[in-house]
C-alpha cells in the first residue's frame, strides 16, 4: 500500500549509508522504455517500512520491504521524465532506526518498447518436460495471457515461435513429436505445416519469415541430447545431421540449394535480413565423432547467402560473416535489427546449444563495415542468449541466468542509433 508522504514528514534522524540499495530485481542504473510497466522490488532486509525519493522528493511510503508503485502514478512520472534522468533513493526504517542508501540513476528513453513479449515458459530440466506453454506478456503491465498449452496439443512440447517482421498478425511455432508440425497462423486462422520431405533429417526446426511473408527459411535438424559426466557438465544437445530450406507458402514448393545443404557440413539457425536479399545462417564442418569430448572442437560460424524474393532462389556464392576458426567462438541464433544496420548472435566456446554453456555471450556487428560491437554492458557471467529485437531497432531483450545460473528469465537492453 501507498501513502503520500509529506516533505514535513521526512524523519531528521535518518543516517545515510554509501551501501548499494539491496533491492530484487537490481533495477539500479539503468536505462528503461518511457511506457515500462512499473519497476516493482523488494528491499532483501527486514524492514518496518520503505520510503522511495524521487528526484530528492519524497514520493512514496510502502510498509514493510514491498515497493509497488501505482501504475496510474508510474505512467506520468515516465511521460514527465522521458529522455532525462531520475535520481532514485531508498530509504527504510529498521529496528535501529532510518537509514537511506546510495543513490542510483533511471534513465527514461523515448524509444518506446514493443507493447507484448512472447515467450516459453518452461522449468529448466533435462529429464522431462512438463507444464510447457507459450505466453505473452504486456509490457506496459502486468497482463499475461497463454496462447498454446501442452495439455491442449496432446501433451507435446513446442518451441521456436517466430513472427514475420515483429508483426503478430503472421506467426509459427514447431510442434515436436507424433503428429506435430509447423503451426502457422496468418490472421488468426492457424493451419498445421508438414514441412518435411524423404531423405531430411527432420521436419522443419528453427526458421524465419521473409519480410513478404512469403517465404520461410527454414532447417531441419536430427538433435541428439549428450550429458556430460565431468564435475560441473550438465547436458550438451547438438546436432547430427542439419540442413537448410526454403518453402514457398504461395506455390506450396520446397527449395534446395546445395551450397547451405552439404552433406560434409552443418547448417543451422537460418534467417532473413530485413530486406529479403540475404539468408543468414550457421555453419560448421561435420565431426568425424560426436563424443561430447570431441564436440569441443565444433564450431560454427556465421554465413550468408543472397536470395531472390522473385523466383524464391538462394545465391551460389557464401560470404564468411564471422569465421569461427579465426575468431575461436561458436556462433548461433542470428538476428538483423529490423532497420537492416546490425546483427546480434551469441558466441560460446563450442557447440550450438548456449543454454547450459555459462561462458556464452552476445556480439553485435555493424553491417556496414562488419566491424564487431561491445555489448559487455549487457552481457553477464552466466548465459546470454535467445534474443530479439523490437521493432523499432532500439530495444533488444534476452535471456540471462544471471540471477541463480538455473533459470534464464529476460532482459532489455537499449540500442542507440550507433548501436552502442
């Protein structure tokens, strides 16, 4: 509950401390989106009551160690700050009186947030799945709707739910298993692809519109589940075999080109720039063995390939975006920022399943001149990864184990028109 706290009212007993403020989620110094939902936390100690300074003026008074602001209160505070700074201070009261702590910043960018964020909610095991779904989460507050649940498709697992150019009108999701398939949904109305022909390794897996939403670039992949018996390994999934295709939604037609479906290689995590001219993917040369051992030693790295939105072709010629043999690091998950400038991937030390590898980071480059980009603020000493882009090219968000190692929950990050 939130009481109005008068200045007259402030205590003249209160000690201040250079201690950071202990708060959950660590919301200090940061840069947020002008229409965030509200940034509620708790204090981790045991308080009698918290009071919250916003710009040096005393705003809000909660009881006990629970801060949760008004949402009517916390849109005009960010509409009224938007593209300035807001010096935050906590103060608490405890059993040996008020102590306040060290003041941090809230930066408010005018670069709005995409209003929903989809997402899988999964508990971070190997043995089983369960209570597996899809959500969307708004951004601007709290509501969290469930738009697939295993229950409702026979108790299979899902994954890879992508959007044609952030636009949720034209979307998919991979059902695995019996009787799965691509979901795809256009409108509204959903219809179940088999995109899958003799001799694949598999149905599709990972995949990606074209900005027509035409075309899907998509691979498939026969993945194999490893666990490692080492102190400290938990599991390796890797694939192998993997391919990449093209399907045609209007003409119902498969593509193949040799050069990202070659058998003594392994093409993975295709995707299409924003303009439709390339084809991004992942690329490593096929082991002689896949020992976890000797998966130490599979790397990829980032290609592309020109594409031709007329006749649905993939270019002959492949250009090396990030060469894992010189640069020593794995590459998957790309994705172009949708004004087509930049291009975010994750980097591990091998392997193609960044989840459990704790070294795993994001690396951002510059289409430009492909020149690579600090994204160290961002990045943790846990997991970085499956990210995205908003629409506007200004926000990324992804997973991060940084909080307990065990689940990755996500993260924003600003983009400005450098990129930094």
């Amino acid at each position: 509950m939130a009481l109005s706290f008068p200045a007259c009212n402030c205590p003249s007993d209160i000690v201040r401390s250079d201690e950071p403020a202990p708060i959950y989620p660590d919301y200090t110094d940061i840069t947020i989106p002008v229409n965030i939902a509200p940034l509620n936390f708790l204090l981790r100690e045991d308080v009698s009551r918290t009071v919250v300074f916003i710009n040096g003026k005393k705003t809000a008074s909660f009881r006990r160690n629970k801060v949760t602001f008004r949402e009517s209160f916390w849109r005009k505070l960010l509409e009224a700050n938007a593209g300035s700074d807001m010096e935050i201070s906590v103060a608490v009261r405890t059993e040996n009186g008020w102590k306040e702590y060290r003041h941090f910043t809230w930066t408010v960018s005018g670069d709005r947030i995409d209003p929903y964020l989809t997402y899988r909610i999964i508990e971070p095991d190997y043995e089983a799945f369960n209570n597996i779904a899809l959500q969307q989460r708004c951004t601007e507050n709290f509501d969290t709707d469930c738009f697939s649940d295993f229950r409702v498709i026979g108790d299979k697992c899902m994954n890879c739910h992508t959007f044609a150019g952030q636009d949720p009108n034209t979307s998919m999701f991979y059902v695995r298993g019996e009787d799965g398939g691509a979901i795809l949904n256009i409108d509204g109305n959903l219809q179940k692809l088999s995109l899958k022909s003799e001799g694949w390794a598999s149905g599709s897996v990972y995949f990606g519109f074209s900005p027509s939403g035409r075309y899907i670039v998509f691979s498939t992949n026969k993945v194999v589940p490893g666990y490692h018996g080492r102190a400290g390994g938990r599991m390796e999934v890797y694939d192998t075999e993997s391919d990449v295709y093209v399907a045609d939604l209007v003409s119902h037609t498969f593509s193949k080109a040799p050069q990202v479906s070659r058998p003594d290689c392994l093409e993975t995590f295709p995707c299409f720039s924003p303009d439709g001219c390339h084809i991004y993917f992942c690329t490593a040369p096929t082991p002689e063995s896949f020992e976890l051992d000797e998966l130490k030693n599979l790397r990829y790295s980032l290609c592309r390939a020109a594409f031709d939105e007329e006749t649905g072709e993939i270019g002959t010629r492949i250009d090396t975006v990030f060469n894992a043999r010189t640069r020593g690091y794995s590459v998957c998950h790309p994705r172009v920022s949708p004004d087509g400038r930049h291009i975010c991937f994750t980097i591990a030390e091998y392997g193609t399943f960044p989840l459990w590898h704790m070294e795993s980071d994001l690396v951002m480059m510059n289409l430009d001149d492909m020149e690579l980009i600090p994204m160290n603020p961002a990045n943790s000493d846990k997991s970085d990864t499956y990210h995205s882009w908003s629409s506007t090219s200004r926000w990324l968000v992804f997973a991060s184990k940084r909080d307990d190692g065990i689940y990755g929950k996500p993260y924003f990050t600003h983009i400005d028109s450098e990129g930094k």
